[in-house]
C-alpha cells in the first residue's frame, strides 16, 4: 500500500527542505523563510525587545541558530514555556583555512572532519560546496552572505582493488593523506587559467586554488577580491529522493538532524495559527554544534536558550516583574522541553545490535529515548506527559533503550536539564545509516514527528496540570 496523500504531502516539503539546507546556514536561511511567509517577526539579540501578547517573533545567531516563538494570548511573567529543541548541523568535511593542496598533477581541497561521521561513505561521492562567505562590499562593511555551488565539483576517488587487494576486508585510510577531494587537473587549471588580481585586496588566492575562489565568486556574483574569509562544507550533491518499492522511504543526506529540525519548524508553525487561549510561551530553538559537543556561543551549551528566556520574561507586556529572576524560575517549574534528535531504526541485516524488547521501526512513531546512565533526559513523569499527549490525538510513539553490552550517544536533552533545572524528554524519528553520507527514514514519520510536536505545543499546559510531582 502506497503513502497516502497526507503522508505524501508533509514527506514531499521535506524534501524540499532538505534540498534547499546544505549547510547549517542554509537550512536556518530556510526556516527564516518559512517563518517570515507565516507572519513571524524579526527581532535581533542587539536591540531592545518589546513583545506583545500573541506576538511571533524569530532571531538568529551567527546565521547558523535559530530561536523562533509564540507569546500566548493570556501568557504572563511566571507562566511556563513549551519547548522544543533540534540542531542544525551534521557531520560533514570543511575546508581548512589554507586548503590549496597540488599533488602529481591534481589541484586538491585540504578539509576538515567535522562530527563523527562514517567517513568511507564520502568516497566516490559526487561533492559540492556551501556555507558562508564573508563579502566585501563597496561601501567597506563586510556581510554574511550564503553560497552553494549547486553541481558537482570535487571527488575523493578510492584505489582500485588491483592495487589494493585488502579494499574488501577492511577499508582503510588515512583522513589526513587519502581524503583529499580532487578539484581539478593541473593541466586543465593552466588552460582554463583564472587570473588573479596582481594587487589583490583579499588573501584568499594565496590559501586557496585561484579555481574555487573563482568557483564561489561566479555562484554569488561577486568578484574574488570581495571574498574575505568563509565556512564552507562539502555535501553529497545527490538530492534528497522518496523511494522504495512503495514509495515509503527517504533517502538523503543530513536527515540527523534536519529531520527533527523540520519536524520542530513545521509543529510551531501549524500551532502558532491560534493562540487566543494559550497561556504558554511556545518556542523552537535550533542549535548549532550539537555533533561537536555543543560548546560555542550558538550551541546548546552556550546563554543561548536560558538568555531568550529570561528576555521573554522581562520584555513581554507594559512592565518587567520586580524581580525577573524569580518569576524566570518560577517560570521553568512550569515548563518542559523536549530534545527531538534523530533516533536508531531497527536494522534488518544487524538486528542482534539492539536490545530485544526495544527496535523501533520505521512508519510506528517517533521514538521516545530512555537511559539510566542520563545519556537521554527523559524521566518517568515527562514521558508520561508525552504518550498522554500522543494517546490524546491518536499519534504512534516508540520506546527506545540501548543494549547494556552497547555505547550510547547523547543528545542537547541532559545537557539542557541540567543547565536549565527544567523537565526534559529526549524523542526522535526513526532512521537507518545514521551518520552516513546517505541516511534513510520513514516518509510515514515526517506527518508523525510534526503532529506530535504540534500537540506537545498545544496539550502541554492542561496536561501538566494533571501531573502532580513536587
């Protein structure tokens, strides 16, 4: 039985979301997008806030987080928040900041390994570029600007197996010397010659092939001695794609964590339609960072969240509480967050790996994620607020547990808790080739990730009130 055209729909703008978000950047350019088209209002962490009741707003930080939400209607200071949380960045490669390598007559990319990412799916990949570049313009200011030089143009090739007989034992390489994507010939650099500027402006052609500052330069439309720096990622040009004999797979690249981070989007979106009798603030925050560890001033483990709040608190409605910070703390007692990270799909061909009375699989439900040693924040009472929720509108959910004889990764959910002291649960759509160039997930679990989150944004407070703790 194919999807039907209620799962097809949500799976088919995914996809362009996905498409559209090579990089961090791009998918918080696209998020910004979607807000700005559903009446969200930007207002910058520089500037004074003034925030009205059943107001939506949206900000940014360093283009690649994004804080979006709703002020309900008959919110006041010291009323909760409702919370949901995803990332915006994956494992990928970066190019270094002196990136122009020659060997025996190809131009090379020096890159960077970014997160934890299975690095031999990035062989015999068709790569492209995207990210930032700093421009500069002729007044003298400088401005992030987006790029993506949308075909293929770099390649790391393997050996051929005559020359390496053990290529299927065990593939192995060395990140520093055998990863190094080819951007061109020497040959064809000479007859093809980019020429460069003989009092250049800009240092970038002396850390950098004259071709791919000529590649960024043509794709924006400016000229090279304008580029003055950039963070640039390499991605699997290959689009995201439905498939599958009944057309119930995605099949892409970066679905952890852009899955999770639509999901999030698109919940505070459709929720933000009415919000006459919410007494909540409904936010959405996407960090940045998440697979290195969270620690910059635009990942989870920065001011970034417990600042918007505290903000909140202080700049909604005609005056600030006396005391802003006991109505914030007063304020997170009566709140919740839910960390949405892609989560582990039951594998066919590995199924041993999991534990037996948890495999989650693709089309049931997002996926609750639990973990005694705090890996995951999820405790009794929010996972009970959470299936409640579900069990109200009649959303599939999962449970997940890693085997004890098994590692398990972490998410912004403990670590946020913490920070925060709020009540945290850990949830995710399932997935398959997680940290592979190509990932693979349910079309089914886009529509059930987005109505979960849409009734968390929605249910939360009359459920809470049903919850009885401390």
């Amino acid at each position: 039985m194919e999807p039907t055209p209620d799962l097809i729909q949500p799976a088919s703008d995914f996809i362009h979301f996905l498409n559209a978000s090579p990089s961090p950047f791009h998918a918080v350019h696209e998020a910004v997008h979607r807000l700005e088209k559903e009446g969200f209002k930007k207002i910058c962490e520089k500037d004074e806030w003034k925030l009205r009741k059943g107001g939506k707003y949206y900000f940014t930080r360093n283009g690649s987080s994004l804080v979006a939400f709703v002020v309900g209607k008959q919110y006041k200071p010291g009323n909760g928040f409702t919370m949901v949380g995803a990332h915006t960045d994956s494992p990928c490669l970066k190019v270094k900041p002196v990136s122009k390598k020659e060997q025996v007559g190809y131009l090379e990319v020096g890159v960077q390994f970014y997160g934890g990412g299975i690095w031999h799916t990035w062989f015999d990949r068709d790569l492209s570029i995207a990210g930032r570049v700093m421009i500069k313009r002729k007044n003298g200011t400088f401005h992030h600007t987006l790029v993506n030089i949308n075909r293929p143009v770099l390649r790391v090739p393997t050996l051929a197996i005559h020359l390496d007989a053990t290529a299927n034992d065990a593939f192995k390489f060395n990140k520093e010397t055998h990863m190094l994507p080819i951007l061109a010939t020497t040959a064809k650099s000479v007859l093809n010659h980019v020429p460069v500027d003989e009092k250049p402006t800009s240092d970038q052609t002396d850390k950098h092939h004259p071709a791919l500052i000529h590649l960024l330069s043509k794709s924006m439309d400016v000229d090279a001695n304008q580029i003055y720096d950039f963070e640039l990622c390499l991605y699997d040009h290959q689009p995201a794609t439905v498939g599958g004999a009944y057309d119930e797979f995605i099949f892409s690249a970066r679905l952890d964590n852009l899955g999770m981070s639509y999901c999030s989007l698109m919940a505070l979106i459709e929720s933000s339609k009415d919000v006459s009798k919410e007494s909540h603030v409904r936010l959405m925050v996407l960090f940045d960072n998440e697979e290195v560890g969270s620690t910059s001033a635009h990942g989870a483990d920065s001011n970034l969240l417990p600042s918007t709040m505290e903000r909140i608190v202080a700049s909604t409605g005609d005056k600030s509480p006396k005391n802003i910070k006991a109505t914030l703390d007063q304020s997170i007692h009566k709140s919740m967050f839910i960390s949405a990270d892609m989560a582990h799909a039951v594998h066919p061909n590995y199924s041993e790996k999991y534990e037996e009375n948890h495999r989650p699989q693709m089309h049931k439900g997002t996926v609750i994620k639990v973990n005694a040693n705090q890996r995951y924040a999820t405790t009794a009472p929010t996972s009970l607020i959470l299936r409640e929720i579900a069990h109200q509108r009649n959303i599939p959910i999962q449970e997940f547990v890693v085997r004890n004889d098994s590692s398990c990764g972490s998410t912004i959910g403990p670590m946020l808790s913490a920070k925060l002291g709020i009540r945290t649960i850990d949830v995710g759509n399932p997935q398959l080739s997680m940290h592979s160039i190509r990932e693979i997930s349910g079309v089914d679990d886009v529509k059930n990730g987005v109505d979960l989150l849409r009734a968390f944004y929605e249910l939360f407070p009359s459920m809470n009130d049903k919850v009885f703790v401390d």
